[in-house]
C-alpha cells in the first residue's frame, strides 16, 4: 500500500568522473521500501549494490562521484534536494547505515560510549546523563554484556562480532524509520553471523524498522529478507518477493547465481557464471550481461531490454521474458 511506503528510489544515477572514463555506477535504480520491511540488494561486486546505498545517504565522494539525476524520498521528502545541513540531521536519525568493518568506522581514540553519547547529544539535544542511560540500554538491546562496563572501553577491546553489535546500536539510537546494512556479516564467522541475521530479526520485530540489507550471499537475502532487488553493472535487472524471485527467477544472472550456490548434501559441481562483469567505464552494447549471457539472442546485443512486470510485483528486465 502506498500509506506504507517509508522509502521511494526513483531511475537513481550516481556516475563517477575518472580519467578511464565515466563510470556509471547507479544507473536507473527503481526500488520501495515499506514499513517493516526488510529488502534485499544482492549482485556479484561492482554490480552497484554499495554505491547505491551511499548515494541515498549522500555519502558518495564528490570529486569523483556525483548523483547526476533521480529522487529519494523518504517519508515523502527527497533527500537528493534538501540542504547538507538538513541531511546531517537526517542522516542518523530518520536513516542510518551500518557499514562492512566496523574498525573503519567507530573512532579508535574514543570510547564507545563516548561516540554513543555524541550521537545521542547531537541528535536528541538531550544532557550526557541522559544519554549515557540511553546509549547502555541500546547496548543491552543488541546484546552486550555487562553494558555498563563496556560502555567505557575502546573499540579494539572488542571482538569483531561485539564492534559490529556497537555499530549496531549506534545506527538504532535515534529509532531510525530505515537501517541500511552494507554487507555487516562479511568478515565475520558464520556462528557470529546467524548472530547478527537474528539482531537484525529482533530489530525488525521489537522497533518496527525496515532494513536494506546489501549482500552478495544470496542465503542471507533468503533467510532475511522479505523482498529481493537483483542488481547488475549498475542496474536493477530483476527484483520482486524473495520466495517468488528465486523459485521462479527468469533473468539468466538470477539464475546463474542460484545455481552457484553451495548445497548442503549436493555432489554436483557448482556453475559458475562465466566471463567477468563488464568495465563500468567502457560497457557493451544492448544489454551489459550479453556477453556472459548462456541465452544471449541478436537483439541483446543491439539495444537495452525494458523492464517488464512478469507477474505481481516481479519485475524482469530480460528480452527472454517477452
């Protein structure tokens, strides 16, 4: 329904300025995100899933990056049009991102709980006590033991699983309507992982906050996500339901990562996709996965395919499903 959509992402292009070329990074990304729900965007690396998660931040570098056109609303408002300050003040509060090594992004110097307080003191406008208070029962929240303790130490005292639950609550303290989670599992241990998966379930569940959740592991996306956004060389070129996309999926890239996958009890041998993913700077002809493409026809090297609503709310961009 629409009185549910928190986040609209309208033919997004985010190009980048170098001297190899133009690399269009986001091109035309088209997606909604509801209230409560968690999206998956999913693709191979370089396929655009990163950079259009920075741009909705509007956290791209700029030189060389630049959000050359489209629109991001949120809750109605577009963020690719209001001031920097504005977005500042946003940013955090009515949308936050986790980010892949939490090493980079939680300051060394500080303690948590010092950078856990700033936050609140900057967002909320309220006294450090009462953010102290706050930035504890956040760090309960995402289950820290001992929060009161560890409030006071620095992030390299942490494990790799525990930084990414400070990451965490530090994306939550505001109760932000959308949390954007750039591969927050990658370098972690698959024990710890499940972990996350089900912090992020609870999150969901107990806040009531949607969740982008960018992965290239596609039994995250099918045990996580309620809706899935398959991205390639800058593009959308499949999206809909999880279950409906991957047990139905009609783009060969879909269904060439599928069958890439890692099955528990499978003897056959996994297939890959062949080829490497186009230079962004310099792409083909017609459609960008052509050349890798095992059903490849004359017309998918002559112009680009539009993008077709195969069933409700499955949309391929594939001149096969025509």
């Amino acid at each position: 329904m629409a009185d549910d959509t928190l986040l609209q992402v309208e033919n997004l292009r985010t190009h980048f300025f170098t001297n190899e070329g133009v690399i269009k990074a986001v091109d035309g990304v088209n997606f909604t995100l509801q209230r409560g729900q968690i999206l998956g965007i999913v693709g191979e690396s370089g396929s655009g899933k990163s950079a259009s998660a920075l741009s909705i931040m509007r956290l791209i570098p700029d030189p060389p990056g630049k959000i050359v056109s489209g629109v991001v609303r949120l809750l109605g408002n577009d963020l690719l049009s209001i001031s920097d300050a504005e977005m500042r003040r946003i940013r955090g509060e009515r949308i936050s991102m986790i980010f892949q090594d939490p090493m980079t992004s939680l300051d060394p110097v500080f303690t948590v709980g010092q950078q856990l307080i700033e936050a609140l003191v900057y967002h909320r406008k309220i006294r450090k006590k009462a953010a102290r208070e706050q930035s504890v029962e956040m760090l309960r929240q995402v289950g820290i033991p001992s929060p009161e303790t560890r409030i006071k130490e620095y992030p390299h005292q942490f494990s790799g699983g525990m930084r990414q639950r400070v990451m965490i609550a530090m994306a939550l303290l505001c109760h932000p309507d959308v949390l954007i989670a750039d591969e927050p599992t990658t370098a972690l241990d698959v024990t710890i992982e499940a972990q996350i998966l089900d912090l992020l379930r609870e999150i969901r569940e107990m806040l009531g906050t949607a969740i982008i959740m960018i992965t290239h592991d596609l039994r995250v996306v099918v045990n996580l996500c309620d809706w899935v956004v398959v991205m390639y060389a800058g593009k959308v070129i499949e999206s809909g339901e999880v279950h409906t996309v991957f047990r139905k999926a009609r783009h060969p890239y879909t269904l060439g990562l599928l069958n890439s996958i890692p099955t528990a009890g499978k003897k056959a041998a996994l297939t890959p996709i062949p080829g490497r993913p186009p230079n962004l700077a310099h792409l083909p002809a017609g459609c960008s996965f052509a050349p890798r493409c095992p059903s490849a026809m004359d017309i998918c090297t002559q112009r680009e395919p539009e993008a077709r609503e195969i069933a409700s709310g499955h949309v391929v961009k594939c001149f096969l499903t025509e």
